[in-house]
C-alpha cells in the first residue's frame, strides 16, 4: 500500500513470530480518519506476515505495509529498519510504537495526536498502562510523572515510558538519531533519554495501553544483563553526579532481588 502524500503518524510494530499476538494489537488499532499508516517488521518469523494473510483474519482492511527481514536482526535493527522506512517513505508527523500482544484504548491515539499537535514543544508522549499476565491472573498498574522535569529525573531510576504507549515527533530524528546501538535490552530506554534530553515530553495520567507481560520475552529472560545495560545508558545519557549515583545504588539492590519479589514490589506500588 502506498500511503498518502503526508499523514499524522506511523505505527511501528516490529513481530518475531506472534502472529497471533499481532492480531490482537491490529484489532485494537483504532483513528477516526485513514490518516496513519501501520507498519510492521517481520523479523524473519518462521511464518512470513502477509497483508492478505493479516487481513483475512482481521476481517477488515487497514492502512498496511510490511517490511520482511530474511532472517532475525533483533530488535534494535529492526526498529532501525522501520525508522528510516518512516522517514524515507512514510511523510509521518509522529511515530507511535507497539507490541504484539499489546492492547490500546480506543481513545489513545486520537488524545495523542491531539496533545502533540497543542503542544509543539513536546516531542515524546507516553500514557501510563496496565501490565497483564493472563495466564496466572497477576497485572499491575505502571504509573509515571507527568511533567517534563519530573519524568527526567524519574528516568534515572526506571523507564518512564513504557515503550508500547510512546509517540514521538518524526523531525526530532535528524537530532537523536535512531536506537543506539551498544544497550542491548535497554534500546527503547537510551532511545527515550535521547529525546527527552532534545525536546519537551509529556505523559497522560490514564491507562491507554494494556501490554502483555511476556516471560519468553527479552526483557524478562535477560533481566541482568538489562540491569547492567541501564546502568549504561544512565552513565551516557544522564548529566546529574548525584541521580546517576543514587541510580547506581538502586540497580545494585534490584539487581539481587529476584524478578518474583521486583513484580510484586511493582504492583504494591501501582
């Protein structure tokens, strides 16, 4: 499909063999207009994504293009990819992300694009989001500060965007560059401290994201190595002596709880 001549934004969707979990993030796609494009990056699932694949099990036509990798590149290629695909090709104002498996309210895009569009100095907005694991009924709530000055001085002890609630501005990509590469399971979290350290960011203290807690998932398996990662990305990204210091002594701490108590500790406090 060739989009239009310009559009309000681009969802990037990267999918490792989920085709299933692809679909339920696709059905819960929604915008009041055909303006926006959803772009999706096979990362050489053992099944290759089809448009007329996805379509017929959608039952309805959406605003598709897929990009196929002929093998797995990972996920910070693959986003990679798809970015330089936006901004080649798509004429997108904004880059929204999502998962497969993830859910999005109906209203989230719509109060995106809305929001960046008030507000130009802003040019990354996430939302807060529900954290679910449906197999053994445990979710959690994943609340994040508001404002600009808040949200980066929270970034030095977590990840205030979860990356599946995100948009970003196309444009600011000819400053941040792309996800850097040398933070292998902490890409979206330097990717966020790019931007946030170049533009204004906002989060909407409401859930317009359900994500999947996937335990297969990159995250969850390599939760060390992603400790260390983020230790990286905060010695790169964060100019204060004294957050980055204390940021330290926290990754310690979580880095010897086991990832049982770190959930649950998570849901207390959400």
């Amino acid at each position: 499909m060739t989009p239009p001549e310009e559009i309000d934004f681009c969802l990037l969707i990267p999918c490792y063999n989920n085709f299933n979990g692809l679909i339920v993030s696709l059905k819960s796609v929604v915008y009041p207009t055909d303006n926006f494009l959803i772009l999706i990056i096979d990362d050489g699932s053992k099944e290759t994504l089809t448009e007329e694949r996805i379509n017929k099990e959608m039952g309805i036509k959406k605003p598709i293009v897929i990009l196929q990798n002929e093998k797995n590149l990972g996920i910070t290629a693959t986003l990679n990819k798809g970015l330089s695909w936006i901004e080649e090709n798509a004429h997108a104002r904004y880059i929204a992300r999502l998962d497969c498996g993830d859910i999005c309210i109906e209203e989230r895009f719509t109060m995106q694009v809305q929001y960046m569009d008030a507000n130009p100095d802003t040019g990354l907005a996430g939302s807060w989001c529900k954290i679910v694991d449906e197999e053994i009924l445990f979710s959690y709530s994943y609340k994040s500060p508001k404002q600009h000055e808040e949200i980066k001085r929270a970034m030095y002890f977590r990840n205030v965007f979860m990356h599946a609630t995100v948009m970003f501005r196309t444009s600011l990509l000819k400053r941040a560059g792309y996800y850097p590469a040398g933070f292998e399971y902490a890409e979206d979290y330097a990717f966020f401290w790019k931007l946030i350290n170049i533009s204004q960011a906002f989060v909407f203290d409401k859930f317009l994201v359900i994500c999947e807690l996937n335990k297969s998932g990159i995250s969850y398996k390599n939760k060390s190595k992603q400790l260390v990662a983020r230790g990286k990305v905060i010695k790169v990204f964060g100019p204060n002596l004294v957050l980055r210091i204390i940021a330290y002594i926290r990754l310690a701490i979580l880095f010897i709880l086991p990832e049982g108590v770190t959930l649950r500790i998570k849901k207390w406090k959400g």
